[in-house]
C-alpha cells in the first residue's frame, strides 16, 4: 500500500509518513540489489559439455518432467542443426522472480521462457528486446494470438505453445442421463448448455454425489467469465477499468447461479470429501462431475489416470460468439530474449529457429495443445494425442478468442478480481456491489501505476510513441 499523506490531520503525521515511506523503500531497493548481485554469482549455470568453438546461450525455462523433456527435443534439434551456437537448456521455478532478478542484476539469460501474461509488464519495463525474425510476422500466428506476442507492429515473443480452454464432457454421463449429443451435436447456446446441467446432476439425501458442472472446479480461469459474455476487464486505449459493465454483471451473476444450484453448504461438502485422489483434476476423472472447463492437456492426464473415461471437449457456447466463431480464453507459453542478453542476435536466430512449422508441431503435439500457426499440416491432426484438439483449435483462430488483460498491473487486478469472485461464489452478495467494489480498487491501482509510469518516465504498454 502506498500512503500519500492526504489524510493525515497533522504536518508532523504526513512528514512521517514520507520518511518512513521512504526508508522502507530503500531498504527494499538494497534488499533487491542484494538478491540480484547474489542471483548474479550463484544463479543457474551452464553445463561443462559444450564444444569450446560455439556461442553458449543460456536458455531458462519454467517447465518440468515431459513438457520439459518436449522443449529439450527442440534444443537438440536446433544444436545440431548448425556449429555457430549451443543453447543449454535450464528449467527452474518461480522463473519470473528470477527472471527479474537477473535482468535488475545485469546478468540475464539470452532466452527467457514466459507466460503471455508477463509480457505487458516485461516490455512496459523495458525489459525485454523486440523480436525481428525473418519470415515471422503477425499473420504467421492464429488471429487470437496475435495480439498475446505483438504490440503494435513489434513481436515482443515467440510462441512456445499455446491452450485454449475448453468444456471437457464425460460421455458416459451424457448417455445415462438421455442427452443426445451424437445426433445434436454439443449446445449452440449458454441456455442449451444451462439445461443440461440438472440432468446430470445427481442430489441425494447427504447431498450432491456428482455436479454437472461447476464454475469453480479447478477455478483456475475465474478471469475468464465476462469474455463469454462480450465483456473485458480493461480497456486498452483509455486504460481505465471496466469491471462493472452490465456485460461482467450479467456474467458473473451466471457464475454466481451456478453456486446457487446446488447451495453454498452442499457444494463446500462435496470439494471436500475425502478422497484416494489428491489431483486437481481429481472430481472429472472420478466421475463426480460430468463437465469441466480445462485447457488441452487435460487428454494427457486422462490417458495416463483414466483411460477408461470415455469424452469429447468442446468450446463453451456464451451470448458472444458463435459455432463457428467460438468464445475462449487463450493463454501462451512464451520465449523473449531479456535486456542486456549477452547474445541477443543468435537468441533470436534461435527463437526464430523454434517458431518452425515442425518445430512448433513438435512440441504442442507432446503437450497436447494446438498449433499456434497459421499454417498446420495433416500429420499433425493424424497424430494427435487430443482427439478433439480441434474444439481448442477453433478457439484460437476466433476473433472471440481473448487472452489477460493486456496491462502492467495484471497481477494487482488479478488478486482484487480473485477477492471480489470468492465473495460472489461464496457469498449471497449482490454482484453488482461486489464488482462496483473491485473496479473502485482497480482504478486505485491504475492510476498509482500512471504516477509510477511518469515518474519513471516509461511509456504505458499498447501506447505507440
């Protein structure tokens, strides 16, 4: 919290307030500078097994097990592809602290694995160089994803992999319950999908044994209702808030009847019943919810936990969007080469390697997601580990497709957000109180940002000099 001193009643208070205010931050100034020196000589380091003739890139990257083993393929294929450079390849977590850390230390990385929702901040910083990759431009990528790596005309990342989010549909349920889906296909419509949700539903006398969809399960993407509704949180050109418009009210207050089906009591019994599973996915794979909302890995999980589940995923109809224009939240896994990058022109030669056709295909196909391109060739659908990649396919190729909003201070918005949904979903709060509260705290937090922007003389992001 910062503290102005306006509504202090007396000089001395105010007076204070600033030189404590002051102190605090620089001792949080010498602590960051302390972390960085310190991330500087003892961060990640490069592995002895590099020929003595090649430029070494360093290359960190946030993921483990077999997303990561799936990015070594890559790196392999790129060190062998020519005898210039070596990338060595290093996975890590809390990459974005590090990351910072590093940059603020004067010892970055060359290559950077991030999240498309780090990147507003990055290049707002000015802590990221753009990209310039030859044959790359925006329309090599799917329309939805354009504007996750582009500001303006200037490609701030490449695209490691990409998901959309989906409605994941036990077919077994579906069947019980005398849906008939083969013959109808999946719901054109929020109120086609809303009635189907009672009939697979089961509510006995202890109370709900199995939910036919919750908003909340795993409740990863709470940001993500108001874009099915034609709603968004910010508004790039004006940078103001717009998280009490009626098209968020109205998409929340959907949200909020979704609780309201089964009862606040009988679902908070329900999430924690005991249970031999402890993974997240854990009520889809059991059989006790008949619907879910993940992104495209979730076929991995099924096939190595529950092969025997029996599925389809599709888009989630909402009043924006069509079938044949979907509606989504998409988010990218993505590559930049940071600020003070010891080899930024061979970071990008390598990036620009990794933005492949085959390369690209590589790699979602082992995540099971969708290509990010343009341009996909029939081998990569023929192999496909998700049988219905193509439901998350056609979301990232909508002009519904929508990603976070593109702004600095996501994080800060996020967690008012996330404070203000608990409430709704918890709660018997009236939604539109509730999002009056939160824009009022996201307005706060933007304009401490553009105090924060001027006096840093920075350029707000998706503002072109």
């Amino acid at each position: 919290m910062e503290f102005d001193g306006s509504h202090a009643r007396h000089g001395t208070v105010h007076a204070m307030r600033e030189s404590s205010g002051r102190s605090i931050g620089f001792v949080l100034l010498c602590g960051i500078a302390v972390l960085a020196v310190g991330y500087v000589l003892f961060g990640p380091r490069p592995t002895s097994d590099i020929p003595g003739d090649r430029i070494v890139l360093n290359y960190w990257e946030k993921w483990t097990g077999t997303e990561a083993a799936a990015m070594q393929q890559v790196v392999d294929a790129f060190n062998a592809s020519q005898d210039r450079i070596h990338v060595n390849y290093l996975t890590m977590s809390s990459i974005d602290e590090k990351a910072m850390l590093s940059i603020a230390g004067g010892a970055p990385p060359d290559v950077l694995g991030l999240w498309s929702f780090n990147l507003p901040f990055y290049a707002q910083s000015d802590a990221i160089l753009p990209l310039e990759l030859p044959g790359i431009d925006a329309a090599s990528y799917a329309p939805a994803v354009r504007p996750l790596v582009f500001d303006g005309d200037r490609q701030l990342a490449g695209v490691n992999t990409c998901s959309s989010v989906a409605v994941y549909v036990n077919l077994s349920h579906l069947d019980r319950a005398g849906l008939d889906y083969r013959n109808g296909g999946p719901p054109r419509t929020l109120e086609q999908f809303d009635a189907m949700i009672p009939h697979l539903s089961v509510v006995g006398s202890d109370g709900v044994e199995q939910a036919g969809f919750l908003h909340m399960d795993p409740g990863w993407w709470h940001w993500c209702w108001p874009g099915y509704f034609g709603g968004r949180l910010y508004d790039l050109e004006t940078d103001t808030a717009t998280i009490d418009s009626p098209e968020n009210i109205a998409a929340f207050t959907w949200f909020q009847n979704g609780q309201r089906r089964y009862g606040r009591d009988a679902l908070r019994r329900f999430q924690s019943a005991p249970t031999d599973n402890p993974s997240p996915y854990r009520n889809f794979l059991t059989g006790r919810l008949s619907m879910t909302i993940q992104g495209p890995w979730l076929a991995r999980v099924i096939a190595e936990s529950a092969p025997e589940l029996q599925w389809e995923a599709w888009p989630l109809p909402g009043p924006a969007g069509s079938p044949d224009e979907p509606t989504g939240p998409i988010e990218c896994d993505v590559l930049v080469v940071p600020r003070g990058a010891p080899h930024p022109a061979e970071a990008m030669e390598f990036i620009a390697f990794t933005q492949r056709q085959d390369m690209v295909e590589l790699v979602s196909s082992l995540h099971a997601k969708p290509s990010p391109l343009m341009q996909v060739s029939p081998d990569f659908y023929f192999n496909h580990p998700n049988s219905s990649i193509a439901a998350h396919e056609a979301i990232l190729h909508s002009p519904n497709g929508f990603g976070t909003p593109p702004v600095a201070t996501w994080p800060e918005l996020n967690a008012s957000l996330t404070a203000g949904v608990d409430r709704i979903w918890n709660g018997d709060e009236d939604v539109a109180t509730v999002l009056g509260e939160v824009q009022a705290e996201v307005e706060s937090q933007l304009e401490r940002a553009r105090i924060r922007r001027e006096r840093r003389g920075q350029r707000r992001f998706g503002v072109r000099p």
